[in-house]
C-alpha cells in the first residue's frame, strides 16, 4: 500500500511568493495532521483534521497560514505570502481513529526555503 | 497538554554496543510511538506501543503506562541505526512529541 504522499519534496521561493504542500493521506485513513520541523522548535503540530473537518488549528502561526481538506484523499497547506522564517520542512502525517488513536504514520515531507 | 521528555538528548556509541532510550511523560496516555528520523529526514515507524513490550530484531520496546514512562533498546548497534530517535504520546486529540535522541553510531 501507497503510504503518505507529500509534494513537492523541495521547495525555494522568495520572500512574498505564495506556497502551496500537498498531501494524500493513507487510503481509509481519517485523521490527517501537518508538523513543521525545524532545528530551534523541534516538530510542532500546525493543525489536524478529523473526516476532512478541520479539529484543531491552533498551532498555525499566523493568518498568513491556511489549511484545507476538500475530501477524503487530499490536503493542502499554503502559505500567503511567504517569509523567510518560514523555512522548515512540513510534514504530513495521517491515521484512523475509532474512537481512540490509531498509528500515526508520515510522510516524507517537503523542505521549504524562503529566500 | 502533556509534556514528553526524552533522555538522553545525544548518544555516541560503537558499532555493536547496546542502548537504552528513555521517554517519560507527564500524564495518562492513549497511545504512545516511537520513530527513528533517519540522516535523510525520513521518520520511520518503530513501534506502536501504548503498553507492555514488543519486539522487532535488534529492537524492543516498553511502556510502563501506569508509571508514565517507555523506553526503546537497541542491541548489537549499526551505523545504520544513527539518525534521531522520537517518542510521541497521544491523549486528547493530539500527538505530543518529545525533543528527540540523537544517536551516533561509530564503525
């Protein structure tokens, strides 16, 4: 089975521009979870779905942060306009939940440079 | 939210020793996992342990749910057991992380 897929892998942009990561979950899979990752904060959770509605956002930095998930098999986090602080690898991450946590499983993450 | 420590922060070990990986945290638990982020930044499921032990080759893990703690042993070390090591525990709805051990093995 297909795991966690992630585009793009790399990412580099300049400042100002508008970057969109991508995310399928595991098939079947109905929690889905984006980290960052950086060297300073560790893996910090941004924000995660449960059946594509969004749970808990609270870790999105700021507005210029946004999340969707139209449907079951797809995620996109983006980010208007970009900054250089924002440099980090993201990391998709998904699970089935049934009434308790299944195993979390992630991506291979996509590493973002903001020049 | 809980908090999820991990000791130690960095291990420097020969090729063939064995470790000890400890995580601790703060409050009753779900669910608790362990992955290895390998020298290319890929993190790799380990164990799905939320108690009792398991076994995976050179690997095993425990977590002692009622005393709040897991940890992860590593026999008979290879170089290509280098990279960080991570535990993360789920109550509520999320995953809380520890900050990781970083593990150095030398041929």
């Amino acid at each position: 089975d297909a795991g966690v897929i992630q585009s793009p892998r790399h990412e580099v942009t300049e400042m100002g521009q508008e970057v969109t990561l991508r995310c399928k979950p595991i098939s079947g899979h109905n929690s889905l979870f984006w980290y960052r990752q950086t060297m300073m904060r560790g893996l910090e959770l941004l924000i995660y779905f449960n059946n594509n509605v969004p749970i808990d956002d609270s870790g999105m930095p700021e507005d210029r942060f946004s999340a969707k998930m139209p449907n079951a098999s797809f995620s996109t986090l983006k980010i208007q306009p970009s900054e250089p602080r924002d440099s980090a690898v993201y990391f998709c991450a998904s699970s089935f939940y049934t009434g308790g946590p299944g195993e979390l499983f992630f991506g291979e993450g996509s590493r973002l440079t903001v020049l | 939210g809980i908090q999820v420590e991990q000791s130690p922060p960095d291990l420097i070990l020969q090729e063939g020793a064995n470790s000890t990986l400890r995580c601790n945290f703060s409050d009753s638990v779900n669910n608790l996992q362990w992955f290895h982020q390998n020298p290319w930044g890929q993190l790799i499921n380990l164990f799905y342990i939320p108690s009792g032990t398991k076994q995976n080759g050179r690997l095993s893990a425990t977590t002692v749910a009622t005393e709040r703690y897991s940890l992860l042993y590593i026999s008979s070390s290879q170089t290509t057991d280098s990279g960080v090591y991570f535990c993360a525990a789920h109550t509520g709805n999320q995953f809380y992380f520890g900050t990781g051990t970083s593990l150095t093995v030398i041929p």
